[in-house]
C-alpha cells in the first residue's frame, strides 16, 4: 500500500495525470494521479492517508523544487493539475467530514490589480498541502475580504500583488480585516513585495514563494 502512495505522490511531483497523459514523457503510458486515487480508495486505504501520505509529500515535494528554482511555472502547473485530478476522487469524504483539513485560506489579488498566476500557485500548493482554499479571485476589495472572513472563522487571509501601484492597497485592507476580525492573521505576497513592506503594512507574514506560505500556514496550526 505505502508503494502505491508513493507512486501517487510521484504523479504529483512530476505532474502525471492520468494513464493517457504523455506527459512527463519518462511516466509514459503509466498510471497516473487520477487511477491511483481510485485504486487507492477501491483498496480501502483511508482518504486521509491518501491526502496526507501521497498528493501532500508530491506537493511538498515540487514546492521546495521551484522554490530552488529546479523547475518553472509549466511544471508546478501540470503538478497542481495532478493533484485536482486526484482529489476529485476525495471530494466526498471532504463534504462528509471523513477527511479533515487544516483550516482555511482565503486568498485574493488586492483591490485594481488583475494578475492571477501568482494567486492561483498559491492556492493550489496551499490546496495541495490540505487546506481549504476560498479564493475570491482578482481586484478583491476590502469589504470582500472581511465578509469572506466573517463566513469563515479562524480562516487565514492571503493578500496578492504584481504590481507597485496596487500593492499600497494591501496597507488598507490589511487595516480594515484588523478593525473588523481583531484577531485575524493576513498574509501578503507578491513580485513588488517584501518583508519590510509587510511589517510597515500591519501584516502577519510575507513568503516570496508558495513553499513558504505554506510552512507559514501549518506553523500556525502545529
């Protein structure tokens, strides 16, 4: 059984869909993400197990990779679509409370900013490494981001940027999820961004890529 998890989390690492994928071309024509979540829950193995043992460590595993920048967005990409192609399969045991997840992320690029690659790697690696993610998308204002909190208590609140021009709303919005969740932890991210941005902004935690975000993240709930 541990072999098959660690096939699974192979699929994920190397972005291997399912058996008709080709790529990556050296798991050609092996079974991917997709059947080996199946086969795995058609054998009885926990979906918790399945969650944490196999798609989380493939996460982890291609986070840390592009971090150290051995691979590129494509792959990171192929890897997060591996990884939604298996948790397909584990969706129910989500809505039956079967499977447990850490806690919850809600994620949104600030308020005149349209940029969405750097939020959706983010919350697919947060996704991946057992989190519920509410992602509310691109040019998210304030009052979205506290009403999203406001629905779900004790999430963790995720701010993105690209741009130098829209970062500075991260400055009000992080002030008012403070004035309306005092207890509320925010996060901020992005290219033009940096830690001592963070701190003159009121924010909780900055990370400059994914894999630190989450490291963040399961700190807060360990």
């Amino acid at each position: 059984m541990s072999e098959l998890l660690s096939k699974l989390a192979d699929c994920v690492e190397f972005g291997k869909i399912n058996k008709a994928a080709p790529y990556p071309p050296q798991m050609k024509g092996q079974e991917g993400a997709d059947e080996l979540a199946k086969k795995l829950l058609d054998e009885g193995v926990n979906p918790q197990d399945i969650l944490t043992k196999g798609l989380m460590i493939g996460m982890q595993k291609i986070g840390v990779k592009f971090r150290e920048n051995k691979v590129f967005v494509p792959q990171v990409l192929m890897s997060a679509k591996a990884m939604s192609t298996a948790m397909l399969h584990l969706k129910p045991f989500f809505a039956s409370g079967e499977v447990k997840q850490k806690g919850t992320f809600i994620i949104g690029t600030v308020e005149g900013d349209l940029h969405d690659i750097g939020k959706n790697l983010v919350s697919m690696m947060v996704e991946g490494n057992g989190w519920k993610v509410v992602d509310l998308g691109t040019d998210v204002k304030a009052e979205q981001f506290v009403a999203a909190l406001k629905e779900n208590e004790n999430a963790f609140v995720g701010l993105s940027a690209l741009l130098t021009t829209t970062m500075v709303n991260m400055e009000k919005i992080t002030k008012a999820i403070k004035d309306a969740v005092p207890g509320a932890k925010v996060a901020v991210g992005g290219a033009p961004v940096t830690d001592d941005f963070r701190q003159k902004v009121g924010a909780d935690a900055y990370a400059p890529d994914p894999q630190g975000l989450v490291e963040y993240l399961n700190s807060q709930v360990a």
